[in-house]
C-alpha cells in the first residue's frame, strides 16, 4: 500500500491541494506500530493535522482538482519538511517525548525516506507536472494553543515565503475584506522553510502557491470542513485571477 492517497487525479482544474500531516497513522513497520507516545496524544496536532484531511479533500471538490494526502503520522518522518532538516524526525514535540525515535540513528532514518517519505514527494511532483500552470495549496491546521502558551486568535493562517508571496498577499486581502474573521499574515508561523514542500514543489519550480493553516477547532468535523473549502474556494479563485491579471 502506497504511504499517500490521492483523490480526483484526473480532474481538470489547476489546483493542486496538498495535505503533508493528513494522518497520525504509525506503519506496522515502524516501532510495531507504536511509538510509544500515548494514544490521547496520538490525537493531538503533534501527530497530525487535525481536520486537514477532510479540509483538503472537500477543496479539492469545489476547485475540480486533484488532492494528495500523506497517509503516515508526522511522529513517523515528517512530510513537510526537507531530508537535511533537523525536525525531519521529532523526538520531542509540544512537551511529550516520541519514545520510538529516542536515539534513533541514521539508517533507521533513511528507511523512513525510502519507504515513506520519497514516494510521497514522488507522486506529489508527479501530479505537480500534469500540466504547466500548476498551482499549489497546502492545507494544514493549527492547534488552538500550545502548552504554556496564550491563545492563538487568528481563525486562519496564510503561509508564504519571501521568494513568491502573490497569490498568499491576495488571498489574505480577498479573506480579510469579508470582515468577520482574524486572518494571520505568515502567522501562527513564518511560511519560508528552504527544502519544505512549498520549496520543493512551488518555488523551485515557480509555480503560484499558498498554504493554508486552519485553526483546528474550526474543522472538527465533516460539516465545518465543508463550510471552509466552500469559502476558501471562490476566495482561492479571485486571488489567482489578481496575480495572474496583466
């Protein structure tokens, strides 16, 4: 069984929604499918993004495209970041210990890349290259609060990086002229990550993108998916025609 699942790759439109922590599944092949990190926490942000999933999949309905979804927990090997990065493997996150990858050594790590990580990236660039204006929007969540910190009080998060913020500064202006929501800038966190999926895909290839954090109480269930990526989407729209208009 291939560690993604891919939804509507044949559908025509331009989009593609990326979801690099849809899942907090552990492989049986890895720690036996334990790594010793408490069921209860299991469910926490630190072992997936809740709610993107099904944020993902219901945009990438409304936006007639394809979606692709890592189908291995964060905990296991980090989708969203690059091979050299240090985070690639956490063994500490948010206050909780990842007993399973405690002193875990190279080898280990490059099998989590061989079998997880890589073919993951391989049928996102496959995807990536269907047609040559590819455009790119990674769906995440954000947990309300971090242990020992204050709230976090945006509704929403769009992400970008220095190296190509259009299409993220015109859906921010497009969602904040609505009025009624808190809409961070590059917050809960800065959008430029060298070697992440955005990186990768998006701004080495100079393809228009964006990714998207979504507070996860907001997305809690099937409904409240819904509700976002039918506002997303028309908002998604009107800031490509802005930066793709002469």
């Amino acid at each position: 069984m291939p560690p993604f699942h891919i939804l509507g790759a044949d559908r025509p439109g331009r989009w593609l929604v990326t979801c690099d922590h849809a899942s907090n599944r552990v492989p049986p092949d890895v720690c036996a499918g334990d790594l010793g990190v408490s069921a209860q926490d299991m469910t926490r942000h630190i072992a997936w993004d809740v709610g993107a999933r099904g944020l993902a999949e219901a945009l990438g309905a409304a936006l007639n495209s394809p979606v692709i979804c890592s189908d291995f927990s964060r905990l296991v090997i980090d989708a969203n970041r690059g091979e050299e990065d240090p985070t690639l493997v956490m063994q500490l996150y948010d206050g909780t210990i990842i007993r399973g990858n405690a002193g875990i050594c190279d080898a280990e790590v490059a099998r989590r890349l061989q079998t997880l990580h890589r073919p993951y990236h391989a049928a996102l660039a496959q995807l990536a290259a269907r047609r040559p204006d590819t455009v790119i929007v990674a769906m995440h969540s954000f947990t309300p609060c971090l242990r020992g910190r204050a709230p976090r009080p945006w509704a929403v998060g769009v992400l970008y990086s220095h190296l190509d913020p259009r299409l993220s500064r015109a859906l921010i202006a497009g969602l904040r002229a609505d009025g009624d929501m808190c809409v961070g800038n590059n917050e809960p966190y800065d959008g430029h990550l060298p070697g992440d999926s955005i990186d990768r895909h998006a701004l080495q290839k100079g393809r228009h993108n964006t990714l998207i954090e979504l507070r996860s109480d907001l997305i809690s269930d099937r409904t409240a998916q819904n509700h976002w990526a039918q506002r997303l989407a028309p908002a998604l729209i009107k800031a490509l025609e802005a930066v793709d208009a002469p």
